[in-house]
C-alpha cells in the first residue's frame, strides 16, 4: 500500500515554499553565508524540521528563521522554487500551488516584482523539465495590516492569468480577526483573484464564517474548528467552499491533540468537499504519501476514499473548467 501511494497521481492545494525548502540546499545556502558552522547533517535537520512530538505552534514556528534567511536574494528563490517542483514530481504530483507572502522575503532589498518574478521563473524551468503543473498563491500577514495587504493585491494583479491565481490571509488570526483585512480582499475579489484564507485552525470557529462572508475565501485553509458548529459545517458545504486540510502539521502545532479526533472523516462524510495537502514539507518531514498512510492507518479511510479526495482537490484547484478536465484525465488514466 505504501508503495501504491506513492506512485498515485496527487494534488497539493496547500504548501508553503519557506516551509518546504530542501533540506541539502538550506544547509549549503547558511553555510555559504556564514550564518551556520559546519555540523552533521542529521544535526541540521533537528533545527528546521519539527518532531512529531513537538510541543507547541511556537516550536513549529521557530523552524521557518531558518530558510527566511536564504530566500532573501532572486537566484535563490527561483532554484528553492525548482527543486520543490523536482521533489514533488518524483512522488508523481501532477500539480501544486505553492504560496509566499511576498514581504517576508523583501528584508533584503529585493522588490516586490523581483520576489515573484523569480518564483514564476523557478516554476516555469519545473514545469519544462518535469512536466508538474503549478501556480502562485500570494500571502497577506494577519500582523502587518491592511495597507499591506492592499499593496499585495494591487502589485500582484498584473500577473494574474501569468502565474499567480489567487491571494492568501495567513498568521495569528487569535489577534488579528479576519475583518481586519475586508478591504484588502473585498478589492482582491474585484480584480478577480480566487481567494482562500487560514482561517479556524487554532479553535476560533466564527473566523470561517468572517472569512467565507466578509473575505470572499473560495477555500478555507485548515478549518477544523468547523466541527464546532454543525451550522458551520453547513455553510461551508451549501456556498461550495473548499476546505485544505493538513493532518500532519495540524498534529505538530498541538491544533488537536490526538488523530483521532481531527475531524476529517466527519467533514467527509457530511459531504464537504475536502482536500489533504501537506502544508509544509520540510518543517512537517512530511509528503501527501504520509498524509495518506495516515488516514488510512488511523480514521479507516480506504483507497477509494483517497482517490476521491484527490478528486475532491482538482475540483477545488484554482483552475479554469478546462484546465480541471484536463488534469482529471491525466489522473484518470494513469489510475486506470
């Protein structure tokens, strides 16, 4: 069976890029600039990836100082962008969005247009080479305010329909409630972004509700405090709202405590149309293959079922009808 996963076709909605920085490439990019001593490799790992059994969202957290330091210059960003597409088309995704909040990688000097620029260029190599379909998800912090958020949606709109499909809300949402942020994403739904927000992943179930009413989020980024809230979950399944689900890393930051009672399988079969992603693949140390196994393992979920949440993740894809039809038959037929 594990073989078997990880030689099925997949999707992957929701994946950080400084969360998912090879491993190899960070050691050599901090070495390189002096920011780290010489150490064995099974040592640097300890410092950008998380245990399963880490202790807290700010333990998780700690591991992203790490790749934010090299993704400061355009050669950097374009190959850590390509060696993502690499890493995921050896485990046979078809295609992925991968999102960044432009700002975070601006400390340095660079600009806006440079940032996303060499991202696209990063993605557009992995596209030539290996054949992996992907798109750009732009970020908006909680903490840095709406006028940044504003300057987000207005620089980025020039690269709509060359790359970029959509705008993100990401961050403490606990201080920075999602209303905030409505006139940044009322203008995103104007200008014709997709838009999908974090929103319920650390138990403040009424930010999905903000989220999907005031923000316009098409997809809904963890969710799980909808379980909360039967009329919730009911809104989300009647206004077709997508919900990225991320098992592992939902593990990790405590937002449950136990497998058992992430609320995956009880979304599912109420019918909400749930996607699995990763989230972070180097600070989880995880792959969809893992996300897989352990749904399978813990909440009974069968082969069939897997197939459908990929299914369920073309569906939510941020792609025109077509272009869903053409992935879900190249899906279709490698399945068989």
């Amino acid at each position: 069976m594990k073989e078997k996963l990880m030689e099925i076709p997949k999707i992957e909605l929701h994946c950080h890029l400084d969360g998912s920085v090879r491993v190899e490439t960070m050691y050599e990019l901090l070495l390189e600039q002096g920011e780290i001593n010489p150490m064995e490799m099974e040592q640097f790992e300890q410092m950008v990836r998380v245990k399963d059994d880490c202790k807290s969202l700010k333990e998780y957290l700690e591991k992203f100082k790490y790749p934010l330091k090299i993704m400061q210059r355009k050669e950097y960003l374009e190959r850590i962008t390509y060696e993502l597409l690499e890493d995921l088309s050896l485990q046979n995704v078809k295609y992925v969005e991968i999102r960044f909040a432009p700002f975070l990688h601006m400390e340095e000097g660079l600009t806006f247009d440079e940032v996303v620029e060499s991202v696209l260029r990063g993605m557009g190599k992995g596209q030539e080479e290996f054949g992996i379909l992907s798109n750009v998800i732009l970020i908006c912090m909680r903490h840095e305010g709406v006028e940044n958020s504003i300057e987000i949606v207005e620089q980025g709109e020039k690269y709509l329909g060359k790359g970029v499909v959509a705008v993100d809300l990401a961050g403490n949402e606990a201080d920075f409630p999602p209303e905030i942020h409505q006139k940044a994403f009322q203008l995103a739904f104007e200008k014709g972004y997709n838009i999908t927000v974090h929103a319920g992943e650390t138990g403040i179930e009424e930010n999905i509700v903000k989220s999907i009413e005031l923000l316009h989020a098409d997809r809904i980024g963890h969710g799980i405090a909808a379980i909360k809230d039967p009329d919730i979950m009911e809104l989300i399944k009647d206004r077709g709202v997508s919900v990225e689900m991320c098992p592992i890393s939902n593990l990790q930051t405590k937002a449950i405590k136990t497998i058992e009672e992430y609320p995956i399988r009880d979304f599912f079969d109420k019918g909400l149309n749930i996607t699995v992603n990763t989230d972070n693949i180097t600070v989880s140390n995880t792959s969809l293959q893992r996300e897989y196994q352990l749904l399978m393992d813990k909440l009974g979920f069968s082969m069939d079922e897997i197939y459908t949440l990929i299914d369920n993740s073309i569906e939510a894809a941020f792609l025109s009808e077509e272009e869903k039809n053409r992935l879900r038959k190249i899906i279709i037929e490698e399945l068989g």
